[in-house]
C-alpha cells in the first residue's frame, strides 16, 4: 500500500450507498478499504486529503508519481456509471476533466484535479444558466459508438406518465398529460448523435485553471443536448423566485438550443416527476411547483 494522507470511508457516504443498494451496497462499502489501497498502488498513487463524496462515488485528492494532483474516484458498480470514463475520453478536456487512468472492472478512474468551488457558488441564477449552457454547447461533439441512446429515456417517461395518470385516477388535466406522452413520443424518435452529459446540474460543473468551468460526473448519453436543461434546475423548481421561463431562455440562448425544445424536454419532466410527488406522498409545495412548470408557456 501507498501510504499518504490517511483516510477513511466517510460514515454519510457508506450510509448512503448501504440504504440505496441494499446488502450489496453493503458489501461494496466492507470492500472500499481494499480497493482503494489497491488502486493507490496500481497507480503509485498518495492520498493527499480527505475524501470526498457524491452519491454513488468516494473521490479521494491523490498526488502522482510526478507529484501532480489528481483524484481517485471508485464508484459504486452500476450499469449507469458504465459511461462516465468513455464520455470524459471522448470529450478529452474540452470542457470536462481530463481521464488520467481507468480501471474498468473496478469502476475506478484518476482524474484531473478541479477546483473545490461549483456552479452553485455563483449567485446569479441567470450567470449559472449561461455558464451551464456555454459548457452544454462545448460538450455536445459527435457521439462515438456504445453510449445508451436518449431514445430510452423518453420512452420510460411516456410509459410511466400514462400508467401513472390511470393507476392514480387522472389526477393531472388530460391537457398536460397527452402533451407531455406527445412530447415524450416524439422526442423518442428524432434523437441527433450528439455527446450529452446527462446529469449537468450545478454540483457537477467546478471552477478551473485549465478552463474557466469544467464538467464531472457525466452519465454519458447519445441525443439532444437539450436535455440537459431538465437536471440544471429540477431541484430547484420549488424556490425560485425568478421566472424559470427566463432562466431556461438564458440557458438556450447560451447552448445555441432551441428554447422551445428546451421547454419541451422540462415540462415533460415536470408532468413524470409531479405524478411520481403523488404516488409517493412527496410535499404538496412540489407537486404543486411541478404542475407549475409542466404549464409554462
């Protein structure tokens, strides 16, 4: 073993993982400890400070043999985590973190070392959407072959918005529904080849030297790049106090989007996520603020 700065699993990411994933979350965690000194050694690695967490990977700061910093990044096995490695060597630091290393059996990576500050940190709402949407039109490259198509995506919404609607008695207008089953249809079926990163929320866009922002924690998709605009505020539709409508129109504007499909992919987000607040007894705010957004204009 490398030995270096110590470190530990933290407890709220092993309790995260072991609620979500259940004993094999369990078992994972019990196994972290080994992997990771493993991989300090695969990769003559030294942990320079504490982990850290998202919620599906620990990322612990590491020096390299040349004694450039980097990170350590193990994440939990998972068919959704298969992409990330791909996406981020396709993208090859334009606008993303560069992959140093990969360990593909492992789910394990080194990556490039960003800054510790993230788009939330910035206090302009319209600032964020404009920084987030100049990032979405960078990254958005021909797609190379393997990545799962957004076709799938838009399918399991149109599904799961009609058997919700009829298994909860048709508590949402049929208006908002049938749009968002069209949109979802039609959105299904004219999907371009473009790279998109699938999960550009602002805890996953971090301030840079090499590049002003760049992107982490790619899901890696091939379609419309608008789709990234539904992750950038969906947990924020509740307290916004700006008229979202303007907000995705920076973001648009931004990403050289189309604003009306940009809406599109949002409000039929807002018509699943609002029937999903209902099934599951989520806050009457929530649901509320979704069938807000589901109706914009």
């Amino acid at each position: 073993m490398v030995r270096g700065v110590a470190w530990v699993v933290p407890e709220s990411f092993a309790r995260e993982i072991a609620s979500r994933e259940g004993l094999a979350g369990l078992a994972w965690i019990d196994a972290l400890p080994d992997l990771i000194d493993r991989l300090l050694t695969q990769w003559s690695l030294v942990p320079s400070g504490a982990p850290m967490h998202g919620a599906v990977g620990i990322v612990v700061p590491v020096l390299r043999a040349d004694g450039a910093a980097a990170v350590l990044k193990a994440s939990f096995p998972h068919p959704g985590n298969l992409a990330e490695p791909k996406a981020l060597a396709t993208w090859a630091g334009r606008g993303a973190v560069r992959l140093l290393e990969h360990d593909a059996p492992a789910f394990a990576t080194v990556l490039e070392k960003a800054g510790t500050h993230s788009l939330r940190d910035v206090p302009d709402p319209f600032e964020q959407m404009a920084i987030a949407g100049a990032l979405n039109r960078r990254l958005a490259v021909p797609a190379p072959e393997g990545f799962p198509s957004l076709k799938a995506v838009a399918d399991t919404w149109a599904t799961e918005i009609e058997s919700r609607q009829r298994r909860l008695s048709a508590p949402l207008a049929d208006r908002l529904v049938g749009r968002a089953v069209e949109t979802s249809r039609e959105l299904s079926q004219h999907q371009p080849n473009s790279l998109v990163h699938g999960d550009l929320n602002f805890s996953n866009v971090l301030k840079a030297d090499r590049e002003p922002w760049l992107a982490i924690d790619p899901k890696g998709w091939v379609g419309d790049p608008a789709y990234d605009a539904v992750n950038l505020l969906r947990d924020r539709w509740h307290t916004l106090t700006e008229p979202l409508g303007d907000l995705l129109t920076a973001f648009a504007e931004a990403a050289e989007l189309d604003r009306h499909q940009v809406i599109r992919w949002v409000q039929a987000c807002a018509v699943k996520d609002t029937l999903w607040s209902i099934e599951f007894g989520e806050s009457s705010l929530r649901a509320a603020t979704n069938r807000a957004v589901a109706d914009l204009d």
